[in-house]
C-alpha cells in the first residue's frame, strides 16, 4: 500500500511547527522525499496540515500523518481516501471520506477534531476535505 506520510516540526521552538517533510512510502518502506516540485504543488496541503496542529518538538518524528487512497475497483477514481494521525507506530486518530456513487465527489466524510481545536466541527470537516483534494493532486 502507498502513502503519503506528512511531517510537521517546530525546530525553532516558537510553539508552532516551522518545518514540513513530505516523503512516499509503499508497503511501510520509505521510497523517496518529494521533489521540489511537488512541494511547491503541496503548498495549501501544507498550509491545512499546519492548522491541524499536529507537530513535533525540534526534529522529531513521532506526530505525522499516513494519507493514502483506496480504489478496489481500479478505475482511477478512488472510493474512499484516509488519513491517519499517528503517534509513532499508534493511530492517534484518523479521517476518511467516502465516494459512495463513484463520481468523483465524496458524499461521506467522516472525522473527529483533526485541528486539534477542543471541537469537531465543520471547519475540521473543512479541513479534511481540502487535504483530500490537494492530496488527489499529487496523484500517489
Ligand atoms: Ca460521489
Ligand atoms: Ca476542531
């Protein structure tokens, strides 16, 4: 299974991550870092993985996020996309959007507080959906 995994670290100790690191993996095996150009294309998933608030003091790894899509039918269009904020090896907590009709919007979208903000909300809601796109955009 691929997925995109998201790092956020506030090595400058301000209280706020500074840092992102977006790296590809298949089958828990780190493939490779993004390239300067999917940086760049990544810039507002980035900015919407900032205010989820999920980060690591200075250089540390723990706090990331496993993003990946799920298409058993292989027809390009995936069902369902999920998110998994993990503590380390554990899920701290996790969203997913559902494409129940297959096509190509998600009817479903299912998730706790992922800013971090004491609320689940719409604006978490808001949240997930625009990662989900962004991440679509990337395409792994
Ligand atoms: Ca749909
Ligand atoms: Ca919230």
């Amino acid at each position: 299974m691929r997925y995109l995994k998201v790092i956020a670290q506030d090595r400058s100790d301000g209280g706020a991550a500074d840092t992102l690191r977006f790296q590809f993996f298949e089958d828990e095996q780190w493939k490779r870092d993004a390239t300067d150009d999917e940086i760049r294309r990544l810039s507002t998933f980035g900015t919407n993985y900032l205010k989820c608030r999920w980060f690591n003091a200075g250089e540390g790894e723990e706090r990331h996020l496993r993003m990946f899509s799920l298409n058993p039918t292989g027809d390009g269009s995936p069902e369902s996309v999920r998110l998994h904020f993990h503590e380390g090896p554990i899920i701290a907590y996790k969203a997913a959007v559902h494409d129940l009709d297959n096509d190509g919007a998600f009817e479903i979208v299912l998730c706790s507080d992922v800013d971090n903000d004491g609320h689940a909300d719409r604006t978490d809601r808001t949240r997930v959906n625009a990662l989900v796109r962004e991440f679509l955009k990337i395409g792994w």
